[in-house]
C-alpha cells in the first residue's frame, strides 16, 4: 500500500505467535518465508523472536516507524522486505544479519543510514527507493558482493562517490534525484537510468563511452574533496 494511500487513523493491529505462524510459508528451495505484509502493524511483532530461524521475512506495506534492536535475532535472514512502511531510521543492529541477500526499504522516510550497513557483506540487492537520502554512509563500499542498488525518488544531488569502488555492482537506478553537475553551468545530469553493467556484455564503443564517463565522475569527485 502506498503512503498516500494509508488512512491516518488506521488502528494499529497486534500479531499473536499464533497468528505469526499461520503466516509462514515454504519457499520453493525449502526455506521458512513469514509473510506479514498487509497486516496494520505500526511495530514489529514482539513474538517474532521466536521465529528467529527463518530465512525470509515480508513486513512491506505496514505502518512500522522503527525496528527493534531484536531485528539481530534473525541470524539466518537472507530477505529483509519493509517496503512501504513509515520507517525514519534504521538501528545498528542490522548490521549484524550478516547472511542477508535482499535488503527493500523502499518507499519510507530515511533521510540517513547507519554505517553498520558496511557489516552487510553477503548483499547483493538493496532498495532504497523513494526515501529522503542525499548521501550514503562511506561504508557502503564494504558491500563488495552488491550488484543492484536502488537509489530513485531520493535528493541525491550527485553520484554518491562509493558507489564507483564496489566491482561487482551491475546496476544502479537513480530515477528522479535532482542531480546537477557542479561545474559552474550548474546543468543537470540526465539521470533517467544509470545502469552499471559487467564489461563482458559490453561491445567496444559502450565500453570505451562507460569507463570514460566513470573517469570523469571519479575526477570530479576527487576534485571536490580537495577544493
């Protein structure tokens, strides 16, 4: 559900163990996926602990503001789904999932992220569309097994500098961030889609095109760090 959506007196409801367990799933290789998306949660569910071995766990289109430190508990998680849901900021601890694959948190309200995000190094897929980030945290470049990264609808208004150190990253969305090059024309960037794609795929001429406009970002970045 979209947050324009969602009615602003919607009454937050309560998930019971019971009710938690009717919601799990068997995912087609064999792992425990918890589905509680759709459910009016404005917290996550206090029983979930006790759910603490599955591997995929779906809170999307909730009312959720904040995750609890209990979140590290989920020490075999491999998809974190919170997508449309009233999330500001995330805790430390979920740098500790360290066999997370899927991170969504698409379409909340983080304007930050911590550094612990660094702690991911199993990731390969993390959403941050339709948030309130300008920046991410230099830490991200630890993600050394990313490949998709989803940076649309944010206030980005350059290509965050860490993104360029990760060599397995294959795709980078920034739709709709007010990107501007900040030479003195002041002239925007066409962001529609940046794609970050493996050379192999590539013929000569997109190649030659992809690492000279990666020369020139790096330049530029570089020549902003030192004036």
């Amino acid at each position: 559900m979209a947050k324009g959506n969602k009615s602003k007196a919607a009454k937050s409801k309560t998930i019971t163990l019971k009710v938690a367990k009717e919601c799990l799933q068997l995912t087609l290789d064999g792992k425990f996926r918890l589905d509680l998306s759709f459910k009016e949660v404005s917290v996550m569910p206090k029983c979930l602990p006790k759910l603490c071995e599955v591997e995929e766990v779906d809170l999307s289109r909730n009312l959720i503001r904040k995750i609890p430190d209990f979140i590290d508990y989920f020490i075999s998680l491999r998809l974190l789904d919170l997508h449309s849901n009233y999330l500001e900021e995330l805790p430390a601890s979920v740098g500790r999932l360290q066999n997370l694959l899927v991170l969504n948190l698409c379409n909340n309200r983080l304007s930050s992220l911590p550094s612990a995000m660094g702690l991911l190094k199993k990731l390969l897929t993390l959403s941050l569309g339709m948030n309130q980030l300008n920046n991410l945290p230099s830490s991200i470049s630890a993600l050394q097994e990313l490949r998709h990264i989803g940076l649309s609808d944010n206030k980005f208004t350059r290509v965050p500098f860490c993104i360029s150190r990760m060599d397995k990253l294959e795709r980078v969305n920034l739709d709709r961030n007010p990107i501007v090059t900040e030479d003195k024309s002041n002239q925007s960037i066409n962001t529609e889609k940046l794609c970050l794609v493996k050379e192999s795929i590539l013929c000569e001429d997109c190649l030659n095109k992809c690492q000279t406009d990666r020369k020139m970002m790096e330049d530029n970045e570089n020549w902003n760090e030192t004036n």
